[in-house]
C-alpha cells in the first residue's frame, strides 16, 4: 500500500454512518472516496456525498455514493480533501488538481475538515509549491501583467500538449511561483480583492485534522482551527 492510500483509507474511518460527507479531488482523495464506497458495500455505511469536481463526482457515481450538491444540503459534517502543501502553522495550498473553487465552497460549509497526505507535503513554510489562482479568462493577461510586475512568477497552466487549463467552472488557473510564502494572511487579502480573481489555493485557517501517511506508517495531528 502506497502512503497516499495509508493516508485515504485511515481518514475514511471518520466517516460515520448518516453523515453529509465532502468528498475531496486528487490522488489521495481518490483513495478515500474508494474506501468509503468499500464501507458502503460491505459494512452497510449509509452517507451522502457532495463532491469537490467532475472527477470525484465520476467516481463517486460509479461506487453508487449518493449525491448532493452543496446547495441542497444545510451543512456539511464532515469534508476529507488532499492538499499539496501544509504549512507547521497548519495552513495549506490547494489546486494543484485544479478544484480548489468547489473544494473551497465545500470546506467552508463544512464543521470540520480533514485532509489527508503524505509526508512530502509537511513544509514549514508555505510556497515551494506554485499557488493556483482561478481567473476568469477575460483579463486573465492583465493578471498575468501584474503577478509579473510583482515578482510572482506566474505561468498560465496548460495541458501537456500546451492546451490552456479550464476548471470545472470554465476558468483558468495561474501558478504563482513564490518560493516562498512569509504572510499568507496578507496574500490573501490582498488576492481576493483583484477583479478576475475568482479564487486562490491558500486555505487558511480551515483544516481541523491532518492524516499523514509516511514511512513510519499513518498518524494523525490535530490542527488548532477547530471548527
Ligand atoms: C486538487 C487539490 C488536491 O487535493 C491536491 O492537489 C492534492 O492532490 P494529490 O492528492 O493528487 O497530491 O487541491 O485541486
């Protein structure tokens, strides 16, 4: 068993039956959301699912999760998502997958979050990690114009074969290449007040359990964000 999967399937364990569960996107992700459709067959589970992107929502489907969305339920109890990095402060950059807009709605109307990862994504600073930043295509050059002046280093994310990246929601995404994050607080804000910006990959203060999947085997750090 991969780290990812020692991380994904221990997190499915917080899974009680009757719970609204945010299903999160990504590799590890895929191995919770597998988990919990393993419990749903073979122990009975009973949950509802709301999804983080198409991929999840594919997959969720075929395991024969039911689903919301999160518009038709009052809240969620409980979100498991990856992450690409998590900081010693416990904050995170999200959308290396791309979801961070649906992954960020869900985790926000949720009690409480969990995310789960390998060791590799234990930093102590954020920022080595390029932070996505969903724009709505129109201007997104004028962004691109700025984030350089600034010094973020940023790239339009394309496909491999140099197609330009689209969410889920039609948008695109810019990789800020920052090395180096010392005010994500400040960063934030100061991202969520530019036009276009639809939204950016720091999670801040939302992660109420991390489950670490390493060497050593799995084990799981409380955060001080409590919901
Ligand atoms: C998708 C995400 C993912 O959770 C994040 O990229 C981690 O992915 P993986 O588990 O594949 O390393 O934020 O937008």
């Amino acid at each position: 068993m991969n780290l990812k999967q020692a991380a994904g399937i221990e997190a499915a364990k917080f899974v009680k039956d009757g719970m609204i569960v945010g299903l999160g996107t990504g590799s590890t992700a895929y191995y919770m959301v597998e988990e919990i459709g393993r419990r749903m067959r073979e122990e009975g589970l009973n949950i509802t699912g709301v999804t983080t992107s198409n991929a999840t929502k594919e997959q969720a489907e075929k395991l024969g999760i039911p689903l919301k969305s999160i518009d038709e339920v009052p809240v969620v109890d409980l979100t498991i998502d990856g992450a690409d990095e998590i900081s010693k402060a416990f904050q995170g950059i999200k959308g290396g997958g791309a979801a961070l807009l649906f992954e960020k709605i869900v985790a926000t109307y949720s009690k409480q979050v969990i995310w789960i990862v390998d060791e590799s994504k234990l930093v102590e600073q954020l920022g080595q990690f390029p932070l996505p930043v969903e724009v709505i295509p129109y201007g997104a050059q004028q962004l691109m114009r700025i984030f350089d002046e600034k010094g973020y280093q940023p790239v339009l994310r394309q496909t491999e074969t140099g197609q330009i990246v689209k969410t889920d929601s039609g948008h695109y995404i810019i990789d800020l290449h920052l090395e180096v994050i010392n005010d994500p607080e400040a960063l934030a804000t100061y991202l969520d007040q530019l036009v276009g910006v639809v939204e950016h990959g720091l999670f801040l203060n939302m992660v109420s359990k991390v489950v670490v999947g390493s060497a050593q085997g799995v084990s799981i750090i409380d955060s001080p964000h409590q919901k």
